[in-house]
C-alpha cells in the first residue's frame, strides 16, 4: 500500500531560523512528504496580501494531507508516521 504523500508548508518571516525547521523535515522517518516554502515580510499592512499567497501554496501542494509548520518549530523524527497513522485509523 502507498503512504498517502503529505504537503508540508513552512511559513516563515526570519530566514536564520528556517536551517533547523527543514533539517528536522529532513529527519522524518515518514518518506512521502514534500514541502513549499514561504518566506513573508512581517508588516501588519501585508497581512492579507500574505494568508492569500499561503492559500496559493495550499491549493498548488500535490498531498493527500497538509501540515503546516513555521520556521521557530521542528518535528521529532516520529511525528508524521504518527500523525498520518492516526488520521488513517
């Protein structure tokens, strides 16, 4: 049986962050992934502008599931063999 692929996407407004938040993508034991990145600016008045480019991510992501993660966060390695195991129970 296939593993459902998911989309990951990574919001992010300070680069020097986003190294460790993809390294701990990277460490996934959960193989189907693949992940859109989105840098934005951190201005109030871009606010909208932003969540519409963040749904354009949402709707071009090709998985059967969306996690999405800002750059300040990581996942343990186990993390989406868990997640995807329990919405697929």
């Amino acid at each position: 049986m296939t593993q459902p692929k998911v989309s990951i996407i990574v919001i992010s407004h300070r680069v020097e962050l986003l190294k460790e938040c993809l390294d701990s993508i990277e460490r996934q034991n959960y193989m189907n992934i693949e992940v859109l990145v989105h840098h934005t600016l951190k201005d109030p008045h871009t606010q909208m502008i932003e969540v519409g480019k963040i749904n354009r991510l949402v709707e071009a992501s090709v998985g059967d599931y969306i996690s999405v993660i800002c750059e300040d966060d990581e996942y343990e390695p186990s993390f989406m063999d868990k997640t995807v195991d329990a919405i697929e129970t």
